[in-house]
C-alpha cells in the first residue's frame, strides 16, 4: 500500500508538471523495473535461493521426519487404545502431546529462520539490484525510475527490467 501512496504522488506530480509544462514534460524520461521479475531471474536471486536451500535442507529434513514420528505415533496410539490400559493410555497421550509441542516448537523456529535468512538475502540482492537501476539511470539519462507494487499500465518502452537483470548477471552478484 506505501508503494501505491508513492506511486499515485508521483502520478499526480508529473499530471500537474504535464498540465503546467508541456512541452518540458514530453522529455521526461521514465523507467520501470518489475522487483518480482528481477528478484526470479536474475542469477543473484537464483544462487542466493540456492544458497538457502543448501543452508536449510538438512534442518527441514529433520522437522519434516518429525512430524512424521509424530503422526506415526499418533496412528499407533489409535489402533493400541483399546487393548491399552487407562493408565497405559494416558502415559502415551502425554508423550504424543510432548512430542507434539515439540515438533510445533522446531517447525516454528525453523520457519522463522528461514524467513529471516530469506529476507537477509533478498536485501542483498535488492541493494545490488538499486545499484545497477542507479547506473542504468545515469547512462540512459532517466529522469524517474518506479518500482510499483502496482501499476495499472506501463509503456514496454519504459520498462528495464531486462536491462536490470542483464546488468545483475554481468556483475556477477558484486
């Protein structure tokens, strides 16, 4: 929504230049640059998302066999309660909810590094990205480059998305 506020300022900013200077608003030039697209093909985001699954597989190997043991012994425990005894019965239904709470416990923290290790690099990538969208507007001598959530139309002309990425490859990720 902040994206959307900004975007419609500048809307208004450049109807009013347009209303009020003409013929200086025809030489404004604008880019346009879709986040998503540099953040799903650009080779940085690739091996930075390659790098977190590498980082992340063994941990999620572990919770996701968790929770398998989990429902195992949750399967187990519904067949056996009838031939269980009452005090039997509640020994392992104590069990089952320990290890429950555990697994919750594991998957949650798991989930919350990986979102924080996640957002970690997509920075990185984001601050390499607005290097090259700033050197880009230098050599092409843009005036105004938007990174809009949303946009109800864009110009192909004005969009340098690909020239983002191609910059983003050709830099090898510095």
């Amino acid at each position: 929504m902040n994206h959307y506020l900004r975007f419609c300022r500048v809307a208004l900013l450049l109807a009013a230049l347009t209303a009020g200077a003409y013929g200086w608003a025809q030489e404004l030039r604008i880019g346009f640059v879709n986040t998503d697209r540099v953040l799903r093909e650009a080779n940085t985001a690739k091996a930075a998302q390659a790098k977190l699954e590498q980082e992340f597989v063994k941990r999620e190997k572990e919770v996701t066999d968790m929770g398998e043991a989990v429902k195992a012994m949750t399967e187990k425990l519904e067949r056996e309660a009838p031939t269980l005894s009452d005090s039997q019965r509640a020994t392992r239904q104590k069990q089952l909810v320990e290890q429950d709470r555990d697994f919750q416990r594991r998957r949650r923290e798991f989930q919350e590094d990986l979102s924080a290790r996640r957002n970690e690099e997509l920075q990185q990538v984001l601050e390499r990205a607005n290097k090259v969208i700033r050197q880009l507007a230098e050599t092409e001598k843009l005036d105004l480059i938007m990174q809009p959530d949303q946009v109800v139309y864009v110009n192909p002309k004005h969009d340098i998305t690909d020239k983002v990425i191609k910059g983003l490859n050709a830099s090898g990720g510095k």
